[in-house]
C-alpha cells in the first residue's frame, strides 16, 4: 500500500488542525463516524456575514488517509461559499488524494463532516 | 572418494546460480508479506515480482499462480474435494496425483507411455468432473498431448489438472497454449530451491484450499510465503532455458552399441531432452543402481520420492513392459552435465551389462 | 488551540537508526546469520533429494534432514521419530486438526478450542464444522487466559482434541499448558497446540505438559520461511489423515520431497534457541520493561492487553487511547510494529483477539502490538520509545475524541452514527 505524496503532506503537515467556539453562531460543526468503526472526524466552519466559509477546523481520530481527507477539506472549503462549499463531492477528495480502494470511505466520511458542519450552521440561522 | 557424477536431477536438480543470487538477497529482507509495514512491503514486493517471472515463463497470462510447499501441494491443491469416482487419471501419474485420485478411473497408455486418447474419450464419456494428466513423465519424460487431451477434457465439460513438475523448465510450457485449467509446477526440478512450487488456476476456475487460514495467496493457501524460496523459485524460472537432446542421444547410442538387447522405455514417443529410462533385461533396478553408484554415478531407479524401497515401476507396468518394469534405472542429465561425464557413465553402464546381464545375452566385446 | 508540532529532540534524529526499526518479531524474524550459513551447503555441494536412497547425493541431505529432526525434537524432549516436517505452522495446524478429527471421526466427533486462536485454527475448525463435527470455541477470561474450569466442563466422552496454542500471536499470553495436558489426559481427548509463537521463546516439555500434537514455524524462531514442525506423538500414538498425499515421505503423514536446506535451518534455529532462551529471555524482559517505563511515564491512558507475567518475553500489546492505530503507523513509519496482526492488518476490522478480551472496539483501534527480538537493541527501544510517545502526543492533539475526554464529555453517551 504505498500512499501518494500529497496524501502523506497533509498527514504530516495537516492543515487546521484545531477548534473553533461551537457556540458562535457563525460556527458550524459537524461530527461524523463512531469511534467502534476506527474514524471520526470533527470539521468545523466559521461563515461571515456574506456567506463565505472564513475558517475552518478539524480533528480526526483515525487512519492516515482519514486524517490527510479532512485536512484537505479544511484547505478546498476556505473562501468558498456554503453552498459551493456543499458540493464537494468525495470522489474529488478521493482522485486529489490518489486513496487506494479500501481507504475510499475515508473520502466519504469528510464529505460527511462538512455537509453535518453546513447542516449545524444553517440549523443555527434559523 | 571423488564426488560422484550426479544424473538424477529429474529427482532433485542442484540450486543454480541464479536462484541462489536471489535467496541471498531475500533472505536479508525481514518482513513477513502479509506485514504493512516497511519491512513487510519489501518481501512482499519479492513474492510479487517472482510471481510474475513464474507466470512470465510458464505463459499464464491472467491466470493465479498460487505459490505451495512444493509440486506435491501443488497437485493435492488441484485435485482437493474431488472424488475419486468422479476422476480420470493417467497411468503413468506420478505418486502425488496417483494417491489422492485412489479409485478414479485409470486411462491407458500406450507402450511409449502415451495416453491413448481413444480410450480417454471412451472415459469422458460418464462425464468425469476432473481428468487429471502429467505433461511429462518423471520416469520416462515421455510428453504427452495434453493441448489435445485439454480439448476433449473441455468438450466433455471436465476440469484438466496438468503436473507439469518435470516438464516446466525443461521445454517451453505455455499455460495457455495447453489449455489446462490448472498446472502444477516445483520449483528444485529446475535449480530453485526445495519446499516451493506453485499452482497455475485459469481465472475461470475454482479451487479448494488445502491450507486455511491468514488469506495468503488470494485466500487459496495459507501460510505466511517462503519469501526467499520464492524468490528463488522466480530467478530460476527465468534462467531455465529449454535443453538440447544431443547429450541424452549420444548416451542412449553408446548404450544401445554396447548391449544390444537394452530397452529405452519412451523411447519412441516425444520425451524432455534430458531424461533416459534404460532397462536391462534380467537385472534389478536395485542392483544397477547400487552398482553404479560404487562406480561413482548417481541414478535411480523408478521415482526417488518413496520410502527407499525400490519397486517396481507402475508407469513401465502401465506401459505393458512386465517384468521389465523392475528391471530399469532413470538417468537425468541436467544443464550442466558434461560430455565426459556422460562418456564416463556409458563405459561403466557397459561394464555393469557384461557383467550383470543374464547369460546368452549377446554383449559385444567393449564398448 | 492550534496545530501541534511536536519536533523530536535533536540528540534523538542524531541516534535514529538509518533502516526502520523492526519490531515485528511476533509476524516474523530475520535469519539469524548462523543459520544461513548452516543452511548454505545444503543448496550447493549437498543439494540431493534426501529421499535418494541409493546415492550419496541422497544419504547427505537425508543427514542433514535427520540431524535437523533430531535438533527439533531436543528442544521439547521429544523423539526425533515424532518430529514431522510441514510447509510452515500453518499446515501443521491444518494437519494436525483436520488430521486428527479425520482419522478419529467414527469414535469422536468434537473439538475444543479458543476464539483467540490462530485464524488457521480456526478456520479448519469452521471447516469441520462443515462437515459435521462439533466445535466449542471456549472464550478467555479478561487476561487472555483459558478458564481451567471451564475447559474442564467443555471436554466430554466426545471431544477427540483440544486445540489450544502456547502463546498468541497478538498478545503473547501463555496458556497453563501443562494442566491442560493433564485435563486432556484424564478425559481421553488429544491435546494440540500451536507453538508457532512459544517454541524456542519458553521451555517446553511435551511429557511433562503431556501434549500430544505441537506446532512448530521456522521463520519466528530466527530460521527460514517455507518450513515447520508438527510433533506427533507415538506413545500414546496420535494418528493422522494425511492432507497432502503422494510419495509417502514422513512416514505418510506428510508427502512431498522435504526441503534440505529448509529442514537444516530450522534444527539449527532450534540449536541455537535451546542454548540461548535463558539469557535471550532475561535480555528481551529488561529491554520491554525499559520501553514501558519510557511510554508509561510520558504517555497517560495507555492499556496493556493481556497479562503481563504470562507472557512471551518480547511481546507487548499496547492500546493508546483516542488514537487510532493504523493512523499511528503512518505516523511512526520508521518503525516497524503491527496494528491487529500480520495476517489480517490489511483488513478494517479490529482485533478479534483484544475483542475476546472484553476490549472495547474503539480501544481495540487504538492497539499496537511491539515485538522485541534478537537483534533488538537498547539504542532501538529507546528511539521506539520516544517517536511513539511523540507520534501518540501529536496524534492525540489532533483526535476529537482526546479533546472530548479533556473536556469530560463521555464518548459513550454520544449519540455515533454507524456507517
């Protein structure tokens, strides 16, 4: 199983790794996975007041490419609007990264993390 | 005592130096295959490279080669769940095929050891599951027609396992080209090392593991991989080339000058270039072959893979020789055999003739 | 809080080793030099099949092989008459199972064993089940260990063998296998178990222990891949159905021309073991304890799986909370550890082991197991020390759950969707 080097960056240099306030209403967070399955992920976003995702954050308890998969998201969802940000699909995140075959749930569950972060922030606005 | 010139490579053939080249470097490697780990990905990287060298030579294609403990796995790993009564079996099979297919019916061969496809047909006509038949004959390297054998065996919608142990390596094999559904292979026939052989599976076909346990080899053998012996197993394949029947002749005419009445078993059908079957009429298998070892020559006599005992021969039986078939000694010559060698070997097969063979028997005066 | 770095100490790059660190002695090891060289005339000069009986070339490999049987059966005061050469532990364990179950199947039809066992035990197991024959797998206390009591009750009039390894290959706990054999005994049922893991690590006795079938790999034992041991006893005899018919070699049991220089090595492995397991076992004791007191004082929340003073020498089984384990191994690449074991780690699924255990499954994750060898050194444990107690520092300062459990949020009463 040999990772492709873009994969192993963001596992050894992630980007945003952290926490933002989850009750900024600004904030919204997304948990996704279960610690019996072996991954979860916590992605966080920060929306201004033009709609544009400003921040992003996250932790993840899992494999590498798991890891390398929401700190990518992280990096593709700053500066886009929520509902580009919605379209990220996990194919996109699974080509970037060149995942092999059984890693591909690891693309799925952080397109999972950041429509469960959108989800919160919109439930938040309204 | 000088070292004894050695002609029983069909029994065992010395490690070349290419298969010894890669073991040693193999055997730096400390990985388990099945590891994920650094040293892991670097045997597994050995195993899959020697795979493909194996598939490579042997023609395989698509096909799985699944690596065993040796060409006896091997054939037991083809034929496991198959019933005896649902099998066809070649005569002159060699032991690993014969016992496990106890019972199945038993397809002639003619009087140079070859299937008589006449009355294998005949056979396929019950609608056996399995026919099981060797490319090349451990004792008599008589080849038989197993592209055309694989035809009928399809056209019957029967399953073909082909040992081609003694052939692979010897003569070109093409998996393809034979049509078999799975062909077994070993890897210290052709200067690889001992305890490796591999299973060549159509990818269309199914088989029973023998070994379970840990999912190695695609799920149909289990047990961490002799890396190093696969290792050796894949540079000797690449080095095997194909030999020249020259020697073999030339041994085969002195004999036949120095005693007339010597029988080459096969020798009329196509045999590998390197394998002689000679009987002496009237003389022990035993006796020859204990005579010309104290002579210096190591040969055997029928297959070395029993107990010791030496019996008489169920291949030479099958092909009609009667007494004959106690009555004959292997002699395999391998790549590097030499002229003198074989020189030396003639003149002291003479002598054991003027010697041993039964009075009356006209031997001319030398050789 | 922002993204951690956590640089190793300068001295530190300065020691790491050029070539990762092996500590994977549990999956395999490499040869020990003194074997290789044993092995190496039996390629060459001496390369006969040692089943020629009527030249020379034939009577010095059968020398090698017969020297080699009686080196195996020394290390466990057995009988070299009672030593079979296989593939690899995992035929052995084949053929001793179906082997045994086979021969005996019109007299008894039942078979004992442990869910912590080797898959290829219980795979044959599964596949006798098949079959017809009866299988109880028997679960272990917290500790990794067989409940006598329960072993006793599982055993009946019925039971032809009881399969039970000396020490797992996860975890390293072993097995009381003397009272076993007694239990075994006294109720007429076979004892077989897998040593792939215990022979040559631990004394073994197979009188004393009255074990009547053992598995033996080469390559754990600083030998060869490609070649095992299965011990069968003669008296009482233990009968076998053969797996692998043909030319009849190892008296029936086993056909198929026995790999010289294979054999070779692993009698000598088994030498060199015999002479060496006192010192080598006080050595790989110091240098676990070295490690654990390394990780221990630097690394809260870290769980040893199995018993610790029943156990192989160099082997520990270490769970670290909140991070996840094949994360971790990305994260200390120039190590070589395991994550589950060799066989199934490329597979999702955790531990069944650390699951028999009573090991939560999000613990079992977090699981790593560290083989000490040989050819470990001090310099090596320490170095493994410090990047795994760095990788699990920085890995936890990443892990949502980590962050959960400092804010005293208890992971089990979230809500976790599966998927």
């Amino acid at each position: 199983m040999a990772y492709s080097e873009k994969l192993v960056d963001h596992f050894e240099n992630p980007r945003n790794v952290g926490a933002l306030d989850k009750n900024d209403p600004g904030v919204g967070t997304g948990l996704v996975g279960a610690p019996a399955c072996g991954d979860v992920m916590k992605l966080q976003i920060k929306v201004n007041a033009e709609g544009i995702i400003e921040d992003a954050k996250f932790k993840t308890f899992g494999c590498g490419s798991a890891i390398a998969s929401s700190s990518l998201v992280t990096e593709w969802v700053k500066g886009k609007t929520v509902d580009e940000a919605a379209t990220i699909k996990n194919t996109d995140i699974a080509k970037h990264l060149a995942l092999p075959p059984v890693k591909i749930h690891c693309s799925v569950l952080a397109e999972d993390a950041i429509k469960a972060a959108i989800e919160d922030y919109r439930k938040k606005r309204v | 005592m000088t070292t004894p010139v050695y002609l029983d490579w069909n029994a065992s053939a010395p490690l070349g130096e290419p298969a010894r080249a890669a073991m040693a470097h193999a055997f730096t490697v400390a990985g388990n295959p099945s590891s994920v780990h650094a040293a892991g990905r670097a045997a597994r990287k050995i195993v899959e490279e020697a795979r493909a060298s194996v598939a490579s030579v042997a023609g395989a294609g698509a096909a799985r080669i699944v690596f065993t403990g040796g060409g006896t796995e091997a054939n037991a790993l083809a034929l496991n769940g198959f019933a005896p009564a649902d099998c066809i079996v070649s005569a002159v099979e060699h032991d690993s095929v014969w016992a496990p297919l106890s019972g199945a019916r038993v397809a002639p061969v003619d009087r140079d050891g070859i299937v008589d496809l006449a009355a294998l047909e005949a056979l396929l006509a019950d609608r056996p599951k399995l026919v099981a038949v060797m490319l090349a004959n451990n004792e008599t390297g008589a080849i038989q027609p197993v592209a055309e054998i694989a035809r009928l065996t399809r056209a019957a919608g029967a399953r073909l396992h082909c040992d081609a142990v003694q052939a692979f390596g010897k003569i070109a094999v093409d998996f393809e080209a034979l049509g078999a559904d799975t062909l077994a292979l070993s890897a210290h026939k052709i200067g690889g090392p001992q305890g490796v052989g591999a299973l060549i599976v159509r990818e269309s076909v199914q088989v029973n593991p023998l070994l379970s346990g840990g999912g190695q080899e695609t799920g149909l053998r289990a047990g961490t991989q002799n890396v190093a012996g696969i290792a050796g197993f894949g540079a000797a394949a690449l080095a095997a080339a194909p030999m020249a029947a020259g020697l073999r002749d030339a041994l085969e005419n002195a004999i036949r000058t120095a005693y007339v009445g010597v029988a080459i078993h096969a020798g009329a059908a196509p045999r590998l270039p390197n394998t002689s079957c000679i009987g002496l009429p009237g003389v022990s298998a035993e006796t020859q072959v204990m005579t010309l070892d104290l002579a210096g020559f190591a040969v055997s006599a029928g297959a070395a893979c029993s107990s010791g005992k030496v019996k008489a021969s169920r291949t030479l039986a099958a092909m009609g020789a009667g007494t004959g078939a106690g009555e004959a000694i292997r002699v395999s010559l391998g790549p590097t055999t030499t002229t003198e060698e074989i020189d030396a070997f003639a003149r002291a097969w003479a002598a054991l003739a003027r010697r041993l063979a039964p009075a009356g028997a006209k031997i001319p005066a030398a050789a | 809080m922002s993204t951690a770095t956590i640089k190793p100490p300068a001295n530190d790059r300065a020691n790491a080793p050029r070539r990762p660190v092996y500590l994977d002695y549990q999956a395999t090891t490499p040869m020990d030099p003194r074997v290789l060289e044993a092995m190496m005339p039996y390629f060459t000069e001496k390369f006969g099949n040692p089943h020629s009986r009527n030249h020379e070339y034939g009577w010095e490999a059968e020398e090698g092989v017969e020297k080699a049987r009686a080196q195996i059966a020394e290390l466990i005061a057995a009988d070299e008459r009672e030593i079979v050469f296989t593939s690899g532990a995992t035929e052995s364990n084949n053929l001793a199972i179906a082997g045994v179950a086979h021969f005996y199947k019109d007299q008894r039809d039942h078979i004992v064993t442990l869910v912590t066992e080797h898959k290829c035990v219980l795979d044959t197991c599964r596949h006798l089940e098949q079959e017809g024959f009866k299988v109880t797998y028997l679960p272990v206390k917290p500790d990794g260990l067989v409940d006598l009591a329960e072993l006793d009750r599982a055993i009946t009039d019925r039971t032809v063998l009881v399969s039970i390894m000396a020490a797992n290959n996860e975890i390293g706990v072993i097995q009381p296998l003397a009272q076993i054999g007694a239990l075994c005994r006294a109720k007429g049922a076979f004892f077989h178990t897998d040593c792939a893991q215990a022979y040559g690590k631990i004394p073994l006795d197979v009188d004393a222990m009255k074990i009547d079938l053992m598995s033996i790999s080469g390559h754990k034992i600083y030998g060869p891949k490609g070649i095992g041991a299965l011990f069968v006893r003669r008296k009482p005899r233990v009968r076998l159905q053969a797996l692998i018919h043909g030319g009849g070699q190892e008296r029936g049991m086993r056909s198929g021309t026995l790999p010289t220089p294979l054999c070779v090595g692993l009698g000598r492995a088994a030498e060199i073991a015999k002479n060496e397991m006192a010192t080598e076992s006080a050595r790989l004791l110091k240098l676990r304890e070295r490690f654990l007191k390394t990780v221990n004082e630097k690394l809260p929340e870290v769980f040893l799986n199995g018993d610790l003073s029943n156990r192989l020498p160099g082997n520990l089984n270490l769970s670290f909370a909140y991070v996840e384990g094949e994360g971790l191994m990305m994260g200390i690449k120039d190590l070589c550890v395991s994550s589950g074991s060799a066989c199934t780690s490329a597979s999702l699924e955790p531990s069944y082991v650390l699951r028999a255990l009573g090991v939560e499954e999000e613990l079992a994750h977090t699981s790593l197991r560290i083989g000490f060898g040989r050819f470990t050194t001090e310099a090596e444990v320490d170095y493994a020390a410090e990047r795994i107690v760095q990788a699990v520092s920085k890995l936890r300062s990443m892990s949502p759950l980590w962050e959960m459990a400092q804010e005293g949020i208890d992971i089990k009463s979230i809500q976790w969707a599966a998927h």
